[in-house]
C-alpha cells in the first residue's frame, strides 16, 4: 500500500525566507504528484501538479520537483510571505485512480 | 467557471440517523471523488465515480455509499451514523478519470455526530 509522508510536520520561519518542504512516497509507481495547500476549516487548493514523466513545474513562487526513482518530492517556496501560512500537502495517483496523502507540513510564516 | 460546490457546509446530526451530503463538480468535469478528512487519520479516499459508475473504493464500510447523476453531479450518503464518522468531508472533480489529470476540491462539508 503506497505510504506518503511529509517532514517537517510544522516549520515557522521569519517572513522573506526561502523554504523547502518535503514528500517522500513508498511506491514509485505513480501517475502523477499534486502540491496543495489547505487553509484551517477550508478544502485543498491545488498549487502543482507534475505528471509522473516528469522532473519539476513552476508557478509563480513556487518550484515542485519529484525524482520518481527515489519516491521524492520537494516543494520550494521563494521569499516566504505570512499569507503563505497554512497547511501544505502532498498527494500522489495511482494505478487504483485516488490521491493518497501525506500528512501535511503546517508552515507559519512570522511578519 | 463556478469551482466545486458542496451542500450543505455544516451538518450536526445524532447517532443512528443517515446523512446525505451533495457536491456539484465543476461544469465539464465527469470525475467525482469523496475523502474524509479527520485529525487522526487525515485524508482518505472513499470511492471515486465516472459517468454515474462507482470506480473505485476505499477502505471504508458499507454505511458508506455515493452515487453519480447524469450531470455529474454526486450524492454520497451515511447510514446509522457514529461518533467517529465527524470529520471535514471533501469533494473533488477532475476532467477525466483522476488518473492523469488535477484534482479540484471543493470546501467541504463539516459534519458532526453527537
């Protein structure tokens, strides 16, 4: 069973930082990985989504890369601001065709 | 384009009775996911329908079943509710099946079993 899980679970860092959050998933065999974020009492954003051929996508801030070989994803975040503070998570697709989701890193960003 | 709609946004219910929660996907998306989100055991997946066809299923009992109407619209109903099922309940659509294309959520439904 695919197994997917995140580190740090929580990070504060001071507002204008750079950051990194990670994802690493035990079964190389997926279809694609998705970055969201999820703010309290709300539903998930979709920030990225990188088929699984692949290496990195770009928006914005944001950089995501995944190495399909190793079962991980990185997600960069460029000059952190406080409205970046929320929940991050990583989802990956499988053949069975449903997310299946890391715990989440909560990330605070500090004025 | 209107995101994913869900209905109602917050339920408190007792034991023992049923509920039905409503998503409306976004206009043009024939993939309906359901997930449960609860602090113990976060996000899991419970069934996925296409073209009013149950794909797949998570691990999850029988209390638990959806259906897909021909606007793609999707119901997703509880039977003889307990405590351990208030959680955030999530709908997600995607354009085809989930396997390759992104998944939209929308804000969920907060049901709480007393």
């Amino acid at each position: 069973k695919q197994e997917v899980t995140q580190i740090p679970a929580a990070l504060s860092v001071p507002e204008g930082e750079n950051l990194v959050l990670n994802c690493s998933f035990t079964d190389s065999a997926i279809y694609n990985l998705q970055w969201f974020r999820q703010d309290p009492g709300k539903g998930l954003t979709s920030l990225l989504l990188i088929q699984s051929s692949q290496r990195e996508q770009t928006s914005g801030r944001l950089n995501a890369s995944l190495d399909k070989s190793s079962g991980r994803s990185t997600l960069y975040i460029a000059a952190s601001q406080p409205g970046d503070s929320a929940t991050y998570l990583c989802a990956v697709s499988t053949g069975a065709n449903n997310l299946f989701f890391g715990t989440g890193t909560r990330l605070t960003v500090i004025p | 384009k209107a995101g994913v709609t869900q209905t109602p946004r917050y339920l408190i219910k007792t034991r023992g009775q049923q509920v039905t929660l409503s998503c409306s996907p976004i206009s043009g998306h024939r993939s309906v996911s359901w997930y449960q989100q609860t602090p113990g055991q976060g996000l899991q997946f419970l069934f996925e329908y296409f073209s009013e066809t149950q794909r797949n299923k998570g691990n999850f009992p029988g209390r638990f079943s959806g259906r897909q109407f021909s606007n793609s619209r999707s119901e997703m109903n509880v039977s003889t509710l307990e405590l351990g099922d208030s959680a955030l309940y999530l709908c997600a659509s995607s354009l085809d099946r989930a396997l390759s294309y992104e998944q939209y959520f929308g804000p969920g439904t907060r049901l709480t079993v007393t």
